[in-house]
C-alpha cells in the first residue's frame, strides 16, 4: 500500500487488513493537527462499486468513528459528488476506490475540509502509520455513524443541473455505457433531466477497470456499432469513481481527455488552465488563456492551481488532465452555464460542456473538436510491469542522454528531453514519445504524439516494444 498519483493503492486483499485501519488514524490525526481527532468533527464517506469496496469502507468507518468522529455514510456514489457534498458542510470526507485499476487492487482517496489532501500530508500520513505500526488503535470513545447517500447525490444533480438551461440537450440521443460506474444512475437521471434521450449500454454485475487514457481497442469498435445501431449523437461514461469522463462522437471514436479539458475550459471562460504535461502539447498559451504544466496527478495540478489563484485573483482558474477530470478553482458564470467552485476531479463538468457546445452550434461532436490544429495523441500502457522494473529503466535511461537516444533510436532522432515527470522526449520530426512509470499500479505508461492518428498509434506500439524488450 503507497500513495500514488491520487490517493492510498494497494491490492484489495491489503487494504482489508490492519494497515488501512493505521492509515485512518493517521488521517483522523491529520485533520485535527493533534494526536486524536476532535469530538463531533465529521468525515462523509462513500465508495464506488467494487466488491472489496464495502468492507473497506465499513473498517474506515468503524475505526474513525471509534476516534470520537462523526460518520456521514453517503454508499456509492460519484467521487466529486462525495467531496463537494462534504465541503458544502464543512467537513471532511474518505472515498473508497480505486478508480480505473485492476479489480483485484483497491484505494482510498481523502479530503480536509475544503481541499484533497496533498504531498505534505501524504508524507505525514505515511511517517504516522510506519511509526505507529499496522496495528494502531482507536484512541477514544466512539462517534455516531449516519447515512445521508440521496442528501449527496442530490446536492451533486442539483450542481449538474445549474449548468445546463434546461432542455439543453433536447434533440440528442446519447449512449451511456454504464460497466460498473458508480455514477451510471447518475448520469442517466442527470442527461433525462436537461432533456436528452438516452440508450443504456454494457451494463455489467461484475467490476470493469476503465482507464479513460487506454481504452482497450475493442471497446471503441464496440462503441462504433453502438453509434451505428442506435443512430446516436454521442456515448459518454466514466471511470469506475465519475471522476474521470469518457466520451465518444457520432462515429463512436473516442474524444481525447486533455481535448475534453480544452472544450471545457473554453466553455467556463477560464483565464488560467493548469495541465500535466502528459497533455496534448498543442494546448498552450497561444489559444487563448495561459497555460501552466505540472507534474502528472491531481494534487500537483491543484497546487498550481491554488498559487495560480493568489496571484491572479480575479482570474477563472481551471485545471485539468490527459485523463479528462476536470477541477474548477472558482465560480463561474459564462455562455450561460454557470456553476460553484469544486477543486478536484469531475467528470459531470466536461460532460455537460463538450454535448451543450455541439448543441448550441448544431454541430456533430466530430466536428466541434476537430477545430483545433493540434498533434494526433495517443497513450496506453503496459500491465503488470513491476515497479522495481520500471524505477530501474528510468534509472538508466536518465543516467545519461546518450542511454534515452540509444534507446529511442528505432523511432528517430532525440532533439529535447522533457524530465518534469518521466521522460518525454521530441524528435526530430517533431513527434513526441513519453514514457512514465504508473504512480498507481505496476504499469509503464506511454504518450505519443504524431501527425496522424496511425502515426500516433505506431509511436506508441514500438515504444512499448522498446520497453517490453528492455532486460536488466
């Protein structure tokens, strides 16, 4: 178990055991900035629809509580429905998930009052719990636990639908592929609201691991019969949380989630846009708002976000990722979509900005991101790539430029290496090839960018070949 890019990762079969009770401590301890959580503080908790995910939550909750803190216990539900729901009552709040890895892993995200967690309180955690040992115990007598799941939901349809006029989307037929998205019910209640007619698809009783950044080629011809059968505008999913969104066009191809982001951003009238730099590089300063790069994962685009914020106060600031979560730093009330604060990732947001914009343009979904001129994206990764592995070819890929050129040269010549997170490096062409160890799961991630989605996908496949060849 170890934090990753966002959030506390492990196999499930862990986070079943004490450790995660060490961890909950740590968090209750975190929060009060003592060595016991206050009395009658709250913490609002929920999970998404993994099979581990109930007892999990039931441990944190059982735990916490025995700290002397008050359980909101809000089920399954959409993550960012969970954290604005709690920061609406000032409280903090613990979700249960591990959002678009492997069935058999698992995850805990947690959030202070107003705020994820970050790499401070990360490290903190981390140092209470290899101090106190797995084996912690409550400290004092025990809170309340109460549920309140339709109070969250219904706080997050009512945010849903301040962002939408209403009948937005009449005329639309849209495809929800559900799998086992803990906001699928959601988001059919919340599209059926704003006036779009909806086909359910590829509802499944089991867990299904959707990674918005490598979605298996199979799934995306199964989207292109879908779109063909049902006549459909657009097919829109999430991840196994809803943080993450998924949408395809009318032809069933998926729309890349830093472009999503892009559609959004432009959407909510940001002035300031934090992306990773994993995303697409044609989204710069030049298209109309500036453009910072951080580091890949949530907690380093909010921070940026957050200094973005103090130096510019009277700037809409918006983040978001190569994955499509989008997080809004302030209100916002532009083109007639207005919506409040939420800094961590959504999927609802980009959702509702990409299918509203083809609407109000009378456009198809193809159309309306295909008028920027960006490089052709892909990305995709290997599973099941040890991390020791991983840590150790990038060892050896930096230990000198010569180690990444030599490496690389099946695919052309290295004339820059961006090391802000992995290696990402542009040839001579002006492709790009970026490789990056998972923060999340034993895996290596690749991004690419070429002049053609054929190029793209070839990019990727012999750099992946270069990994998968590699030996130590």
């Amino acid at each position: 178990m170890k934090f990753g890019t966002s959030g506390l990762r492990g196999l499930a079969t862990d986070l079943l055991g004490p450790q995660t009770a060490a961890y909950a401590i740590a968090f209750a301890e975190r929060l009060s900035g003592t060595r016991t959580a206050r009395p009658g503080d709250q913490v609002f908790i929920g999970r998404d629809l993994r099979e581990s995910s109930v007892a999990i939550s039931a441990m944190c909750a059982e735990v916490l509580s025995g700290t002397g803190l008050d359980i909101i216990d809000c089920g399954e539900l959409p993550t960012p429905a969970l954290a604005g729901f709690a920061w609406s009552n000032k409280a903090a709040a613990l979700m249960v998930t591990g959002s678009h890895i492997p069935a058999d892993r698992n995850g805990i995200k947690f959030f202070l009052p107003g705020a994820e967690i970050d790499k401070a309180d990360e490290a903190a955690m981390t140092a209470m719990v290899e101090t106190a040992g797995p084996a912690a115990k409550p400290s004092h007598g025990a809170g309340a636990v109460v549920r309140r799941e339709a109070d969250a939901l219904a706080w997050y349809r009512d945010r849903g639908r301040a962002m939408a006029a209403e009948g937005a989307l009449s005329g639309m037929k849209i495809g929800v592929y559900e799998h086992s998205s803990v906001a699928r019910n959601f988001l059919i209640d919340l599209l059926e609201s704003i006036g779009a007619e909806i086909v359910s698809l590829g509802r499944t009783s089991r867990f299904v691991a959707i990674d918005t950044e490598a979605v298996p080629p199979q799934t995306i011809e199964t989207f292109a019969a879908w779109t063909k059968e049902h006549a459909l505008d657009a097919i829109v999913s999430t991840d196994g949380d809803g943080d993450r969104p998924l949408i395809a066009d009318e032809t069933g191809a998926q729309l890349r989630g830093d472009v999503i982001g892009l559609v959004t951003a432009r959407m909510v009238g940001a002035d300031i846009v934090v992306t990773p730099v994993t995303s697409n590089s044609g989204i710069n300063s030049g298209i109309g708002f500036e453009v910072l790069r951080t580091k890949v994962g949530s907690p380093f685009v909010l921070d940026a976000m957050e200094k973005a914020a103090g130096r510019k106060a009277d700037k809409t600031v918006v983040g978001f990722e190569a994955n499509g979560g989008f997080m809004l730093g302030s209100s916002f009330d532009h083109g007639g979509m207005k919506g409040t604060a939420l800094p961590t990732r959504d999927a609802m947001l980009p959702i509702l900005a990409v299918l509203q914009s083809a609407r109000r343009e009378k456009i198809a979904l193809s159309a309306l991101v295909g008028r920027w001129a960006l490089p052709v994206s892909a990305s995709d990764r290997l599973e099941s790539f040890p991390v020791e592995r991983s840590q150790a070819l990038m060892a050896r890929l930096s230990a000198q430029d010569d180690a990444l050129k030599q490496f690389l040269s099946p695919l052309g010549a290295i004339v820059s290496v961006d090391r802000t997170d992995g290696l990402r490096a542009t040839l001579s062409s002006g492709e790009i090839v970026h490789l990056r160890p998972s923060g999340n799961a034993p895996e290596m991630r690749c991004y690419t960018e070429g002049a053609t989605p054929a190029r793209a996908q070839a990019l990727m496949a012999e750099a992946l070949e270069c990994v998968r060849r590699w030996r130590q």
